[in-house]
C-alpha cells in the first residue's frame, strides 16, 4: 500500500501543475491543415496539455514524461533518446504552431489533420538529429466541466470587464462634455472648427453603434477572432487576481441585465449632476468674493468701493477667464 502511495503522489502533482499551467495561457487563433480552431497549449518540463476547438466541439489532450517516452518510441522506431530530447525537439517545432507565434522551424514541419468520429488527431512530421521524427497529438471530446473552467467561464468574465470599461469611458466623455462647455462659457474658442464635436449622449450612442457599426464589422459566432488585446484580459482574469481585488464590489456580482443598464443609465446622468454642483459651487465662492474685502484705509472700510469689488471679482475669476492653451485660443 506504502508503494501504491508513492507512485500516485507524483501524479497528482502534475496534473495540479498541468491545470494551473493551462489557466496561464491564453486562447489563440491557429490555422492547421486549413482549418481554423482556437488553441490553447502548455508545455512544462516533459509533460504538456493541450486544448483545441473549431467553436463546435472541444478536444484536450494531457501527457506524462512516461507517455511521452512510449509514444516517441512507439511512433520513431529508428531513433533512441531521451525523454528530455525529444520533448525539447517537440517543444521547438510545434509550440510556435499551437501558439501561433512566427518561427523558422515551422517551415521544417508538416502537420496535418485528421479527425475520426469524436476523436482529432494532429500529425506532425519533421527531422531530428538527420532522421525523421514524428509526432501525434490524439485529442479526445472535452468534459463540459472544462469547457466551462477555460472557455465560457472567463469570456464571460472578460465581456463583464468590457461593459465595465464602456461604462466608465462613457462617463469621461460626459465629464469631458462638461469641461468644453465651461470654456466655451467663459469666452474660449476652438482654434479649428474641423475638430469639434457633437456633445456624447449615451443612448444615441449605444443605439447607432447596434445598427450601424455592428452590422459592418462582420462579427459571427463562428468567428475565431482572439486578438493580444483580449488574450491579456483573458490571462488577467483567469489568473485570479482581478477577481480577487474585485471581490467586495458590487459590480462582482453579474445582476439582471436590465437592472445592469438602468444602473449603467444612472451613472452616466449623475456625471453631470456632479459637475454642475462643482461649478455652482464654485459660482457661489465667486459671488461671495466680494465680502471678503481687503484691507483699505479706515474712512473707505464700510463701504467697498465699486471699482474694488470689481477688481476682487476679476482677481478671484481670473483662473476660469484664462484663455485655454492647445485647441482653444
């Protein structure tokens, strides 16, 4: 039984280091043999797993030193090495195509597809040490559990983190809106009409962007489209620690979508609430200046001079009043 413990210990490990490994790596697109599929692969010391899907199905693959060593022999009978040597070879020729990275080896590699039943193989022929090398990887049906853990679970994720952003991009605008009307208020001017613009409003925005500019941009659900941008996101995400400093926020938890949206309405319309309160404010402090009279001789003291109140109400608005540098003259 001691024994028994011994020899499953080991793989425990490894099938913990494969999976975390896995969650590390992002999704990418590859194109095999003509067909394209999202991939997601790690390679460890003598062990890899592998991920592949065409957006229909889901095939995984996971190997040992041990499994590794039997299939090199099994598939290369003319060529005797190490386990490390030919993983390291393996590493070299297919890691750039599984991850679609550009690298000269791959011009010395043949891959091609085969798929039978529920089943996808991915042969590779290439040379090692003069002789050639061959090299299967025989991928089988997915669990839904790990479609879920690498694939719906963080999109999901990564598409709550981009309303998110719109959210808060929509709200800067607003502020920004804000801000050009204050100088315009106070006699600043835009140096090239060419580049003003229409003030933001979100509903018109969000209602010309689903009819007219989604319809251009010839995004299908078939579309195996993962670029840098989002394979960041998705590796942020998948790591934990977005999540983690997340934790405590009300946006953490994913609400009904209408109540989402009527919530998104209120925080952009309370933009402008807030600034206009600040520039009220700041108009009160203005009009109040004049009570704070400075220091004049004794006879003038009770009563301000009319030409001292006005040059008090210059002095404290000269900051607004100060024409705007770059766009504004």
């Amino acid at each position: 039984m001691g024994n028994v413990r011994q020899s499953k210990r080991p793989l425990v490990v490894d099938c913990g280091e494969m999976e975390t490994g896995l969650c590390a790596v992002p999704w990418v697109p590859v194109n095999i043999d003509g067909s394209d599929l999202l991939a997601k692969a790690w390679f460890g010391d003598t062990q890899y797993r592998l991920l592949l899907s065409d957006l229909n199905t889901v095939w995984e693959e996971d190997m040992t030193a041990d499994d590794i060593q039997s299939r090199a022999q099994d598939l290369n009978k003319r060529l005797r090495a190490p386990t490390q040597a030919f993983f390291s070879h393996l590493c070299s020729v297919a890691r750039p195509c599984l991850s679609s990275e550009d690298d000269d080896q791959i011009s010395t590699a043949h891959i091609t597809l085969e798929q039978r039943g529920d089943n996808l193989t991915v042969k590779l022929k290439s040379e090692l040490a003069g002789l050639p090398f061959y090299w299967e990887f025989r991928c089988t049906t997915t669990p839904v559990g790990v479609v879920c853990m690498h694939l719906v679970r963080p999109l999901l994720a990564v598409s709550r983190v981009l309303q998110r952003q719109v959210e808060d991009l929509a709200a800067l605008l607003v502020q920004k809106d804000a801000e050009i009307q204050d100088y315009q208020e106070n006699g600043a001017v835009l140096s090239r009409a060419r580049l003003q613009t229409e003030p933001f409003e979100v509903h018109r925005y969000r209602e010309n962007f689903f009819t007219q500019i989604v319809p251009q941009m010839g995004v299908t659900l078939d579309s195996v489209g993962f670029d840098s941008e989002l394979q960041a996101l998705y590796m942020a995400l998948s790591s934990g620690k977005t999540g983690q400093k997340r934790k405590g926020s009300p946006d953490s938890s994913p609400p009904a979508e209408d109540q989402h949206v009527s919530e998104h309405h209120q925080h952009i319309t309370d933009v402008p609430t807030d600034v206009s309160s600040s520039l009220a404010s700041q108009e009160q402090n203005d009009v109040k200046a004049p009570s704070r009279r400075p220091q004049v001789a004794d006879s003038k003291q009770d009563v301000p001079l009319p030409s001292a109140v006005g040059s008090e109400e210059r002095s404290t608005s000269r900051p607004k009043k100060k024409k705007a540098v770059g766009l504004f003259r």
